[in-house]
C-alpha cells in the first residue's frame, strides 16, 4: 500500500512538473503587443516563445530575431531579395537543431500562422518576411517533409483536466 502511494506521488509530480513545462511560454521582449512563436523540431524537441513587440508593423522575421536576441535560439538564413524574401535553413536551441538540406531530403522549416489563437492554423500565403504579426497572433515553424502538419501547441486547461481525472481515478483506486 505505502509503495503504490509513493509511485502515485511520483508519477503526480513528474506529471505536473510535465504539464508545467508544456503551459509555460518563454517570455521575450518589450512592449503593448504580444505573439507566440512555435518551434517544432523532427526530434520531438517543442518550444513556446510569448513575444512582446512595440511596432505594429513586426514581420515574423523580426520576431525570430528577438529570440535570437534574448535567448540561445540561432537561425541560419538566406535571403532571396525582393518579393521571394527570406528562407529559414536551421533553427538550433537548446540541443535540438534541424538544417533544411534538398540534396538528401525534402525536409525544410514550414512556416504556419494564425491571426488569434482561436483561429486553425494554416500555412503562410506570405513568408516570414513580409507576413505583418497582429497583436495576439501565432507563428509557428515545423520542420517537416512538404506535407507538414500545424505546429503542436498543447491545450494547458485541456492536459490540467486529464492531470485532475488522472488523479481522482488514483484517490478513488485507493479508497474503495
């Protein structure tokens, strides 16, 4: 009985400990307005970044070189000039790091956005350096095949719900 109650506590705390990391953005930036940029990397490795910004007029790139600015977050760029404007080749943060190579994969930095966060995700019609960020929206970056799916961005009131139920099921389990 002790013991199973000792694994409860455990697995609790590394659960909530869990949900603690994934409900936390990291926080970045000055200003009135805010957006949150996603990373997602190819091996499972996921950042939130909350971005705080003045100028209205901020383009997704200007938001990546905040992080780059107040964080460890680096990014290798090539810039295509006139309306083709700037392409993400890598992003690397915190060990994890993607590199887009079209000579041995067709792997690359997708680019996603949404206006609010109630809004679907959908891949940008404009690149990261000409998409104007609204106050409140969402860039998310995916490393992925052509066929990329939306940047995972967990539902911390959704998991907080499941951490409960999981916890009644274990108090109702010793109870009974």
């Amino acid at each position: 009985m002790k013991l199973a109650s000792i694994t409860t506590c455990n697995l609790a705390s590394l659960l909530l400990v869990t949900l603690a990391g994934w409900a936390t953005p990291i926080p970045v930036g000055t200003g009135t307005n805010h957006a949150e940029v996603v990373i997602n990397f190819s091996d499972g490795g996921y950042y939130e970044f909350e971005v705080s910004f003045d100028d209205p007029g901020s383009t997704g790139i200007d938001l990546l070189d905040r992080i780059e600015t107040e964080t460890s977050l680096t990014t290798l760029r090539t810039d295509f000039g006139g309306s083709l404007g700037i392409a993400i080749d890598e992003i690397r943060f915190m060990g994890h790091a993607d590199t887009t190579d079209f000579d041995t994969s067709f792997e690359y930095w997708n680019y996603w956005t949404r206006d609010t966060p109630m809004d679907p995700w959908g891949p940008s019609v404009a690149g990261a350096s000409s998409r104007i960020v609204p106050d409140g929206g969402s860039d998310g970056w995916v490393f992925s095949l052509f066929e990329a799916q939306p940047p995972m961005v967990p539902e911390p009131s959704a998991m907080g719900l499941m951490a409960l139920g999981w916890l009644g099921l274990m108090a109702y389990r010793r109870w009974r």
